[in-house]
C-alpha cells in the first residue's frame, strides 16, 4: 500500500520557522531527517521524499487568455497552513505508515524538543482492488 | 543499460538465471550465491548483445557467477588476513572452481521457488526475491515494475535474503509434510505478482517489465517441476483465462470495462483454449481452491453473453469452493452468482448475515456488490447510495469512477420512473 505522508506547518510571515533556529537546531533536525530517509530506504519502504520552497516563493497558476498560464504571486493570506514537504512510503499496512508519520512528526524543533509536527496520511490510489 | 538488451538475449538470461542460481546455491551461500548470480547476469546483458551469445551460455553464466563469489572471498579473506593470519582451510575450497553445470536437478530449481517463497517473507519481499533469483530479472527492472527507487527495491532483496539466514533455512528440500503448505506459499506468490500487474496494466508501460506475463511465465516453469500438481495447474489456468479478457478490460482512457460489457470478440480463444484444458486437469487432481476458481473463469470466458453463462455451474462451483476455503470475497462473489440462479432478493439476504463477518465488515466491495443487487431488483435510490459508498473507499482509481458512473446511472435510472 501506498501512502503520501503530508507535513503541514502554519502559514505565518511566508518564510520557514527554521530561518531564525539556532544553526545546532538545525543541524540535528536536518540529521534526523536524514536518518527517517535512511531509514526507509534500508526498510525497502521509501518510494520519494522532497521538501518544497517556502510558500513566499509560492505561484498559483490559472489558465489564461488562450491557455496561456496567468500567474499571481503568493504568499497567499487566505492559506492558513501550507505544505512544507512530502514522503511517499510502499508499506505492508495503514499502521506502520502511521508508525512513520508519527517519527516524521517527532523530528526536533528548538531547543531539541519534538515538534509534533501535523503530518498528514493519505492513501495513494494505486491499490489492487482486493481479491482475497 | 538494462533497455538496451536484445529480446532475445533477455529471455534467455531470465530462463537460465534460476538454472545457475540452484546450482550455485547447492554448494554455496545463497545470499552471497544470489549475488554472485546477479552480477553474472548484469555482465551477460552488457556482453552478449555486443560480442554474441557464447556456446554454452549456463556454463559461461557458471563460470563469471563463481568468478565473482571467488573474489568476493578472497577479498574478504585479504581483509582477514590483515586482521589475523588464520586463513589456510578455506582457500582450498576456492582453489576447485566446480565445472560449469548445465545439468540442473529438478529439485534444486523447485528448493531455489521455496526458498524465495519461504513463509517467513513478508508479501513484497517475497515477491521481489521471487522475481530476481528465479524470474532473472535485474534490481533496477523489478525497482521500475514497482515503480519504487533502485535502492529501495535492492534493500528489499536484500532483506528478504537475510530474513531467509535469519529463519534458519537452508538449501534443501522441505520434508514431505510441508510441501504442500509451502508449494501454496509459493503459488500465492505468483498469484499476487499476477494481480500486480492485472492491476497496473494500463497506461504507458514504457521501459516496465509485463508483471502478469512474468507471473504466467514463472507459473509455466512452475508446472515442468511439479506436472501432477493439480493447484499449479489451476493457477495457470486461472492466469490464462484471466489474461484472455485484458483487451477488453479497459477503455481507451484506461477506464474499467467490467466482464457484463465487456466486448466478448476481443477475447484471445488461444489462451481460453489452453486454459479450458487445464481446468479439466486440474479439477481431476483434486479440485483445490485455485482449480475451482480456474473453472469458474473458464465458464464466463467460454458464455458468448451474461446471459448464456452457466450460472447455475458457477454457482455449484462456489459452493464447492466455499467448502474448501472459508473466504469472505468467495461468498461475496457467490452472491453475485445466487442473484443470477434464484435472484436478487435471495442474494441480498446472504449478504446481510456476510455482512456480520468481521473479516469484510466495511468493505468497499461488500457495498459494491450490494448495489449491483440493488440495481438488480429496481431499488435504484439504495443502489445509488451504496455505489457511492463504496466510491468513497475503493484505494483504485479506475474503480473509483467505474463505481461513480454506476451511481449516476442509478440517479438516472430513478429519475426516468419518476417522470
């Protein structure tokens, strides 16, 4: 089964909580990031995992005049929180994607505490329709 | 680099892989074995295209496989030597590279299926081992099969072969009263490299091994190790009169095309033929879940219409298969026949005591066939209800929107009393 593990974070000012961490912060929340991936591959689990830009550097793209796209730049006020990255994890079931998200979700914040980030589960529509 | 491989060369790789493997295996390691095999394999598909296929192309796959263990090892020992100097006894086992062995034993290609399938595995691991030591594939084929990265699918290979260490199991045959339980581990195997690729057979296919192809080949290889076996012969049979239907499965848009509406002339009566004799076969050796099945597909695919179907067959057949396997989907499945014999209002009666099955409680497919009763008895605002009830939960996307389009004709069904 497939799941994308969603980590969400409130929209604030358009730029990263982490620009203003500590650079020691920084460095074991990069590290335990690091270590889930690792982790994930070494499991045979890990499908991709990528962090996005900020929502500063955010676009929403419509279709224009004649398909052209029509672009506004964000951040967008009306978001109240945005996607700061994504995993997408091959599991044996919706439990040990759980087990994932909540390590996601632990990752360090200031001070070294878990940051209890919300990760958002959802299910990948792939699945074979069950025959058994 | 793995595209560029002539057919030919490919398909002779992936037939002589499990070949070497057992061999290999019989008087080495099987992890380092596997390895050493792989490797073989890579270099062959890189070789042999350019320079031509040699003479005797196991032994030239023998020979590169224990090639590479030697170095392996002696890599290993030069390192253990740096360490400490106790070194002397094995390298006389390496110094008598055994002679290129074309002559296979039966029973180290079928120890070779059971080891890749040995119950310990979970599901993916099994399947991806399944795939490389006896399908011949390489990492980064089975990996885009999958779609899943090169590494991750390495690292499952890798895991499955050290779960197998772990569990003790060695090359050998398991002992008479097991094989049978574990001949059915390595059909489930196959069945569920089967429905892989049944399942994601739409769309580009650029670059992607066929895993229902694959499935079928291996079922083949299969049946030539054990010929009476009246469940090999089944799940080949069930494999064939499956793959018959998969031109007419699917829209254009990859959109499902369910066995009622499908166009019947777009079946291939090749595989239906080849799979109708088998049935037979299999049913005489003993009528096992994967036989019984078998003989239910034969049926639809031999009906020129629904309506021609021998229903009452099929559903002889589910009792039958009911009795030997307590499965939830199988009864699920039955109602669908019972609504064709008695009709829809006996059906929905079974499932209502199903639904009391813990197993398939809040099931998609439980609402599904239950809006197809539904629908069957002219009760088109219920069965519109339990068509998007079941769209909301269904994990398949061509399912998802089959079910929607079932719903909205309900909708329309309904308006069109009304008015």
């Amino acid at each position: 089964m497939r799941f994308m593990l969603m980590m969400h974070a409130p929209r604030g000012n358009g730029e990263y909580a982490v620009m203003s961490w500590k650079p020691e912060e920084l460095n074991s929340h990069v590290a335990y990031m690091h270590q889930l991936n690792r982790g994930l591959i070494e499991s045979g689990e890990f499908v991709g995992a990528e962090g996005l830009a900020p929502p500063g550097q955010a676009k929403v793209v419509k279709s224009g005049r004649n398909g052209s796209p029509a672009v506004t730049d964000g951040p967008f006020a009306e978001t109240k929180e945005f996607l700061v990255g994504f995993w997408i994890v091959d599991v044996e079931s919706e439990a040990r994607a759980h087990e994932i998200a909540a390590r996601a979700s632990s990752a360090p914040g200031p001070g070294g505490q878990p940051m209890s980030i919300p990760i958002e589960v959802r299910q990948v529509m792939s699945a074979p329709p069950t025959n058994e | 680099m793995t595209e560029h491989r002539a057919p030919t060369v490919e398909h002779l790789l992936r037939e002589l892989a499990p070949r070497v493997l057992s061999v290999m295996a019989r008087r080495h390691d099987f992890e380092t074995a596997e390895d050493a095999v792989q490797e073989a394999l890579i270099a062959a598909a890189t070789q042999w295209p350019r320079d031509g296929v040699p003479g005797n192309p196991a032994g030239w796959l023998h020979h590169v496989a224990v090639r590479r263990l030697t170095d392996h090892v002696r890599s290993e020992m030069s390192r253990r030597q740096r360490e400490d100097t106790v070194a002397g006894e094995v390298w006389a086992e390496w110094a008598f590279v055994p002679p290129p062995d074309a002559d296979v034993r039966v029973d180290d290609s079928l120890t070779l299926l059971f080891m890749c399938c040995h119950p310990t595995l979970t599901p993916a691991s099994a399947i991806a081992l399944t795939l490389r030591a006896v399908g011949g594939l390489t990492t980064v084929e089975i990996a885009r099969a999958f779609l899943v990265p090169e590494a991750t699918m390495a690292q499952r290979i890798s895991r499955a072969k050290q779960a197998i260490r772990a569990a003790g199991a060695t090359f050998s045959m398991p002992a008479d009263m097991e094989r049978d339980s574990r001949v059915g581990s390595v059909l489930h195997v196959l069945y569920l490299i089967f429905n892989e690729g049944y399942v994601s057979s739409e769309g580009a296919q650029l670059h992607r091994v066929d895993l229902a192809l694959e499935a079928i080949r291996l079922v083949r290889a299969t049946r030539a190790l054990l010929p009476r076996d009246g469940e090999v012969a089944g799940l080949l049979a069930l494999m064939l009169l499956t793959e018959a239907r998969r031109a007419a499965r699917t829209g254009v848009n990859g959109e499902l095309i369910p066995l009622d509406e499908q166009d019947r002339s777009l079946w291939d009566r090749a595989l239906i033929a080849e799979g109708s004799v088998l049935v037979e076969e299999a049913l005489q050796a003993g009528a096992g879940p994967y036989a019984l099945q078998s003989a239910i597909a034969a049926l639809h695919d031999e009906a020129a219409s629904v309506g021609e179907t021998d229903w009452p067959q099929i559903l002889a057949l589910y009792d039958v298969l009911g009795e030997v396997s307590d499965n939830p989907m199988v009864k699920l499945n039955r109602a669908v026949a019972v609504a064709m014999v008695h009709g829809p209002i006996e059906a929905l009666g079974q499932l209502d005591r199903l639904e009391q099955d813990p197993r398939i409680t809040g099931h998609y497919r439980l609402d599904a066939v239950r809006a197809h009763l539904l629908q069957l008895s002219a009760q088109f605002d219920q069965a519109e209800k339990r068509y998007r009830a079941a769209a909301e939960r269904t994990a398949n996307l061509p399912e998802r929107d089959y079910l929607l389009m079932k719903a909205a004709a309900a909708a329309r069904l309904l308006e069109q009393r009304e008015h």
